[in-house]
C-alpha cells in the first residue's frame, strides 16, 4: 500500500496476504478457499491464520502509535482483538453489500472465541458502524443497525498530481464502461474475464485499469476496448465528467471490489 499513498505514513500490521495465503494453505491441507459449500478454509484464514500471525505485530503498532480507536474493516478479526486488548473503543468500516455467505460470520465467531479465552480476553463491543454504501443500494430487507453513521465515498486523488489516461473521445452515443477492481484484488484473471463479458457485443467502449503490483500488456486487439496502469479515481471521475458534458455520450462507471457504482449520463 506504500506505494499508493505518497508521503503518508504506513504502519507494519502483519505478514503480506500472499504470506497468510499460503500459511492458511498449510493449516487446511490446501483446500480451496473458493470452494463455499465449505466455508471452514475462510473462516480459518480471517479468524485464525490472520490472527495468528497479525495480531502481536498490530498490537505492538497500536501501542507505539498511541492510538485513540481501532478501525477495522467488518473482516478484520485482528483489529478488534487489539481494541479489547487496549481497552479502545472499535469502530467497524463496511465495504459494501455484503458479500460474505451466511456461514461465515458464525464459523468466525467460533474460532475467534479460542483465541480470546487464549489471551484473556473479552470480544469487545462495537461504537458505530461506518458505511459507505448508500442506503437504497441495499436489499429491501434490509435494515440499518442503530448505531450506522452513513459517509459519502470520496475518491482518492494522490499525493502528486498524476496523469490522467489518454483516450480518444468516445463514440457518440455510445456508452463507455469503467472496467477496475480497486486497489486490493492482484489477480489478472478477475478483470479479465470481467472486460471480455462487458466488451463481447461490441457496441460499447470499455476502459479497464489494471490494480497496481499487477503487470499486463496495455495493447489489446480489440477497437472498443483500452487498457490503463493504475489511476486514481478522483482522475477516473474526471475522464467520466469529460464523456457525460459531450453532447449525445453516455458515460457509465462498473466497478468492482471496494468501490462504487454509478452512472453518468449526458442528454
């Protein structure tokens, strides 16, 4: 993440994911994390092997950098963990719509269990939920939890000015489509076969980012599809205001893990 943030500080919380992946991948014999009518190699790989190898580096990060709260994603298992330790107040940020299956949250909760009995420990309670996600979005059965505090999502810009993706104009009255999958997900195959659905009827163009750390040839055959490195979104925002103020374009922003969804469009 360094490398995406400039000047601001970066402090240490853990291994790498590729290093927890493949412990994880140790501690279930292999079994596919993909694999959901099994949810134990998930479950294990947020509430144990995480937790296992995090949770003392973030703790000692916590203490140095004499923190007033812990913030931690609805996944992380380790930050809250932290917070009961330090007797700080937890505030959980969501992502999105939920995406985790049902099971997961109990299985969870029974392996994060042990490991607070372990330290002595209580699962701490929780001060507010952050949510990003705007309320319509979510499913009709949905109900916001009593202490929800709603924020806007606001798009990162860098710490440098940066260089916008130069593209041609779009087709007139043709929609262009925002192809990224954020900064977390490194696998290639995701947003490829992602850009292929998109760009199959050919009557559309498609911009695809591709997530940094993540290496890909730009050139692509095909007429409406362009690849770029990656951008920030304030400059992504940018590209798209410039489409939806051409008379006659259509500019529509598909987009994919941690991030929003939405639509220009110019009459």
């Amino acid at each position: 993440m360094a490398h995406l943030v400039g000047e601001l500080p970066v402090w240490p919380g853990g291994p790498e994911p590729a290093e927890l992946l493949a412990e994880n991948d140790q501690r279930t014999g292999g079994a596919d994390m993909a694999d959901l009518r099994d949810i134990s190699p998930v479950a294990s790989f947020f509430a144990g092997t995480r937790v296992g190898l995090s949770f003392d580096a973030i703790l000692r990060t916590a203490r140095a950098f004499e923190a007033d709260v812990i913030v931690a994603d609805e996944y992380d298992a380790a930050g809250p963990m932290v917070a009961a330790a330090l007797g700080l107040p937890l505030v959980q940020h969501a992502i999105g719509l939920p995406i985790a299956p049902p099971p997961l949250a109990p299985a969870m909760g029974t392996l994060l269990a042990t490991r607070y009995t372990q330290r002595g420990l209580t699962r701490p309670g929780r001060a507010a939920l952050i949510d990003p996600w705007p309320a319509p979005l979510h499913s009709p059965a949905w109900s916001p939890p009593a202490d929800r505090l709603a924020i806007r999502a606001y798009p990162y810009a860098g710490r440098a000015p940066s260089q916008a993706p130069n593209l041609p104009p779009p087709t007139p009255g043709r929609p262009r489509v925002l192809v990224t999958l954020g900064t977390v997900l490194l696998d290639l195959g995701m947003p490829d076969a992602l850009v292929d659905a998109v760009a199959a009827p050919g009557d559309i163009d498609v911009l695809a980012l591709i997530p940094p750390g993540c290496t890909r040839p730009l050139d692509d055959p095909r007429n409406n599809v362009r690849f770029a490195g990656f951008v920030p979104m304030a400059d992504v925002h940018h590209v798209l205001n410039e489409d939806a103020g051409r008379e006659g374009a259509t500019a529509v922003a598909v987009v994919g893990k941690r991030a929003a969804v939405g639509g220009i469009v110019a009459k």
